[in-house]
C-alpha cells in the first residue's frame, strides 16, 4: 500500500500545508522541530544531528526531552554516521581549526534516551553521506564540509524508506543557513528529484497527500 511521507524541515513553511503534514502516514522532523506548530504537530520521527554543538544542547538540558513533538515520536533517526566524522576529524583540525568541537559524537546519548524511553533509534548510513557527496558534485558546489542533514534525511527517504507508490513531500527547507553546507548545490539537486517525480513540494496550491491505507 502507498503512503503519504512529509519531511519537514526547520526553515519557513507556507501557510495551509499544516493540514496535508499532520494527514501524512508518516512525518519527519529535525532537531528542536520548530517547524510544529505553522508546520503541523504529527511527529513520527525526529531526525537529530548527533555530533557538535546542537547534538550537545539538545541532550545537555530537558526542554528538548520533554518538548511536545519529541514525546510524541516513536523513532529517533541520527544523521551523522561516527565513522564518518571520526575520519573527519584530523582534515577539518587543520582546515577549518575553529570547528573544533564538530566531530564530537554523541550518538550514545540519543540511543540512551531512546532506550530509556522505550523508543527507537536508527543510524543513517554512512553510504548515504558518501553518495550524496557524490552526487551534489555534478552540481559545482564551493567547497564545504558536509551536506545538510535535511538534505542527507531526503536522501536517505528516497533511496531506503519510501516504497513503490509512495509520495514523499518537504515543506520548510529555504536551502539557506550555515555558510559550510553547499545550499545552492542542494537546491538544485532537490529541484533535480522534483523533476524527477521523485518529490515534491509542499505549497498552499500542493497540499494533497495520498490517502492513509490506499
């Protein structure tokens, strides 16, 4: 049976696509999930940047653990493979010295929670991260450190989670923010998959998922 998959990221939404969000089978979010709220409020997954500083506030205090949309997920997805940044982190000491805390993993604290929390946790593969990279390179990026986790997540949706027939949709991703992910090169490689037919976005004219159950 088909489903309906919403990926929604923490930048702008548009406005009447809260609807179509909380009816999909299956939602995502990211981190804090401010996108609840203009966004929505069904949170199956909560996708988590599991190394650096936002792995380390999320897990250092309660409000994240006891905010609304992470009680309410049933899953919890780490973006960032251990092995991967662990490779990193001698390349990016002498070329980005002031990422210094970046590598720092802290994957073990979110399986604890999970445990703890009778939830569950998965790590997106390394190999998701390596093709992406691959990929984004036919896109002429500048010189970056790694993809966002956004896009890393739509990847992995595409390429592991979405069956035959299923619609995955984003809504919230402006492909704007940190000045060491590749944005325009993801825009463009997002863009690439909409054309594509392999997902679309979510706007105040597109605001119809498939149906639960069919």
């Amino acid at each position: 049976m088909s489903r309906s998959i919403a990926i929604v990221g923490n930048g702008s939404i548009p406005e009447g696509v809260a609807g179509a969000i909380d009816a999909a089978d299956l939602v995502i979010r990211f981190n804090d999930c401010r996108s609840a709220g203009l966004g929505g409020q069904r949170t199956d997954v909560v996708a988590v940047c599991n190394t650096g500083r936002p792995a380390l506030g999320m897990l250092g205090g309660g409000r994240w653990k006891t905010s609304e949309p992470v009680r309410q997920a049933g899953e919890f997805w780490c973006v960032r493979a251990s092995e991967t940044f662990a490779a990193m982190r001698a390349p990016l000491a002498m070329s980005h010295p002031d990422l210094d805390d970046f590598c720092d993993d802290y994957t073990i604290g979110f399986e604890t929670f999970a445990r703890a929390t009778g939830r569950r946790l998965s790590i997106v593969p390394a190999a998701t991260h390596q093709a992406l990279d691959a990929a984004l390179s036919a896109f002429d990026p500048p010189p970056y450190v790694v993809p966002s986790s956004g896009l890393i997540v739509i990847a992995h949706v595409l390429d592991a989670i979405a069956g035959e027939g299923d619609r995955v949709m984003i809504a919230g991703f402006g492909h704007e923010g940190w000045e060491w992910h590749p944005f325009a090169a993801e825009r463009r490689w997002t863009d690439a998959q909409i054309a594509a037919g392999r997902l679309a976005r979510l706007d105040h004219q597109n605001t119809t998922p498939a149906s639960r159950g069919t």
